[in-house]
C-alpha cells in the first residue's frame, strides 16, 4: 500500500521536468540517509582540526606556544648585554624556561608599573625584574616563592667625578677662592715690578740685571707677605714706613685667607650631604624610579619625590642639581657605585623598609607552582647564593 502511494507521487512529480529529480532525491528515503552521514562526519572533522587541545593534567606547559616574558630593566637583575638580556632574575628564568624546554619571548615595559599592568590585563605570562611583593599587588596577580631579600637606600652625591685633587679644585673654583688667589698673585707681581722699579732708580748697590733684580724684590714681598718682616731698607722716609705697615697687614690678610678658605672648602667637602637617613629627605627633592616601591614609601610618608624611567635618568639629574637624593633599592644602588666608582656618588645610611623581591604572574598563571618548586630547589642547593656573589660578591 506505501509502495503504491510513493509510485503514484513519483509520476505526478516527474511532469516537472528537471526541478523534479532534485525534488525526488531530496524526498528520497536513500537521500536523507547520505544526507545524515555527511553531516556527522564534518561535523567530526571540525572537533578533530578546529577544538582547542586541553592542557594535560599535570600542568606541564605547551612546548608549541612561546611565552611572553616581560621585564623592566633594572640593573643587576635585568640588563642589555652584547649577546641579548642578561641578569640575575633573567639568568634565573632563562634556567627554568631551559629545564621546562620552554620557548620564550622578551618584551621590555618602561616602568615597573607598566610591566605589572600587563601582568594583569594577561599580555603577558610572566614578569622578571626585582619585583617586590606587596599585599596590594598580589590581589591582582600572584607571585613566586621570594628569590631575594631587600630594601631601600638613599643615594647622594660623593662630589664631581674624577680624581680628587679634580675635585677639590673644581669646589675651590665654584665657591670663588681661585678668582681671588689670581688677583692676590697679580698684587704680588705688580708689587714686585714697581720695588724693582724703585730699587734701580735709588739703590746704588742694587743688581743690574733686571733677573736678578725682580728674584732680589719678589724674595722681600714674599716675606713681608708669610712672616710680616723684611730686610728691604725703608725707602721715602715717614712714607715709607706707612706704605710697610700697610703692605704688613695687606700679608697677613692674605695668609689668613688663604688658610681659611682651603680649610673651609675641605671641611664642606666632607660634609657635603647631610642626608644619613630617610628622616632627611623631608624637605629636599628625591628622585625614585617611577611606580616603584620606593615611590609609594615616599608618598605614604608625606613626600613628594620625581619618578624617572630609570636609574641612569636619575644620576643625570642627581649630577646637575635637579634632585638631591636617590631612593632605590639597595642592590641596585650597591651595584651602581661598586660598578661606576669614578660617577661621584655615595651611598649613605642603612637599608630601611625591608622588601622580597619575586617573579609576578596572572592570577590562573600554569607556571607558578613550578617556577616556585624551581626557585625553592635553588634555594635549597645553594646554586641561588652563587648566583648572587657572582652579580653582588660574597659578603663578609
């Protein structure tokens, strides 16, 4: 009975011309069967080619996809080297990513902040730098087990540059002093030449030679000048012994002065920063890396310090009077000096508000149980010391 229904909707359909097989196939029992199965089998074929791989359950990560590492430069930690980046935090994740045969990328930030940011919108998959742990921070993203105890310093300025007979040469000339030796030497010539002068004139057993005859006179000023006494006969009688008397006292102004002056330019050399401590900087204008620690530590303590990109941008202005202080973190400053002893900076006063330095990572990060147990086992085998002493030395 189907079979009869089925044939005689067939031969009403075929009248159609060729719209009619189309419409047989697509009504036929065959069809709807091939139809079906090629809709399972791409259907298969886009899980197969187009499903994302799950990650295995270890947590290993994907040897496929390179990392995006992103640091800040901050010597020792971070530098530019001649064969790439170079450090200790980068000699460290350079180990794990080697250990894990992770492929990585590096992608430099200009500040500390900016760094952290992408670590928090997830640009990138880790952050190396000295990174300090803080409580806020560590809401927004987590970090690895602390490779580095630290703190801050404060940075002055030692004084100019160079060797220091430069430099103490270079304090006389900026307070003055060396204008003034220079009028006190053309006062000692002049008066040499117009002795002389006289001296040829009425001396009658006075040297002919003029040589002779300035060594004789500038002998009789220089002594007037350092002991107040000479053997020159008085010449112009009552004159004379007033123009003496006044030259006397003209000489001892002039040993007195000089004395004094070379004391006191020593004596301000030595104590030319009296910044010892972070109670100092009240007042003075202090320049800090720009959204570091350091820079928050300063503003919590009613301070109002100058962020700079970098260390180097902040010596540059230390030099030129632009700021009076640096506060950074202690191995970065110690670093500085100890790597640049000829800059004429100092380090002055303790370490203060203790810091651990860490690796950062986005909040659902793979990596961070294994960078940690890493970092711990470097810890643990003493390796992470030596590759401190090989960056700071071994202290004593």
């Amino acid at each position: 009975m189907k079979m009869a229904a089925w044939n005689s909707f067939r031969r009403k359909v075929i009248q159609y011309g060729r719209e009619d097989r189309w419409m047989i196939l697509s009504f036929s029992p065959r069809a709807e069967r091939h139809k079906w199965m090629l809709r399972v089998f791409w259907g298969l074929i886009c899980v197969l080619f187009f499903y994302p791989p799950a990650v295995p359950a270890s947590g290993n990560p994907s040897p496929y996809i390179p990392v995006k590492v992103g640091i800040y430069v901050s010597q020792p930690f971070v530098m530019h080297g001649e064969k790439g980046i170079n450090g200790l935090a980068a000699e460290l994740w350079e180990g794990f990513a080697e250990q894990q045969h992770i492929r990585f990328r590096y992608q430099e930030y200009p500040t500390v902040s900016a760094l952290l940011d992408a670590v928090h919108r997830g640009e990138v998959d880790v952050a190396v730098s000295n990174i300090t742990l803080t409580e806020e921070r560590a809401a927004r993203m987590v970090f690895t087990f602390p490779w580095y105890d630290s703190g801050l310093r404060i940075m002055v300025s030692g004084g100019k540059a160079g060797a220091p007979w430069r430099t103490f040469w270079s304090d006389m000339t900026d307070a003055g002093h060396i204008e003034v030796y220079l009028l006190i030497v053309a006062g000692i010539l002049v008066g040499t030449v117009l002795l002389t002068v006289l001296d040829r004139k009425l001396g009658d057993t006075f040297p002919a030679s003029w040589f002779d005859g300035l060594a004789e006179d500038f002998y009789h000023v220089m002594s007037i000048f350092t002991t107040g006494r000479t053997s020159h006969k008085l010449l112009f009688g009552s004159v004379g012994k007033i123009i003496a008397g006044i030259w006397m006292v003209c000489g001892v102004t002039v040993v007195a002065y000089i004395t004094s002056s070379i004391t006191s330019t020593m004596t301000a050399s030595n104590l030319q920063s009296v910044i010892r401590g972070p109670g100092d900087l009240r007042g003075e204008i202090t320049g800090v890396r720009a959204g570091s620690e350091a820079e928050k530590y300063l503003r919590r303590n009613g301070m109002e310090p100058l962020g700079f990109e970098h260390l180097n941008d902040a010596v540059v202005a230390l030099r030129s009077g632009k700021i009076q202080a640096i506060v950074a973190d202690a191995p970065t400053l110690e670093y500085f000096v100890k790597m640049n002893p000829m800059a004429g900076m100092k380090l002055t006063g303790n370490t203060f508000y203790p810091e651990k330095f860490g690796f950062a990572l986005p909040l659902d990060s793979q990596y961070t149980h294994l960078l940690s147990k890493w970092l711990i086992g470097l810890h643990e085998s003493g390796e992470l010391d030596r590759l401190k002493d090989t960056y700071f030395g071994r202290e004593t």
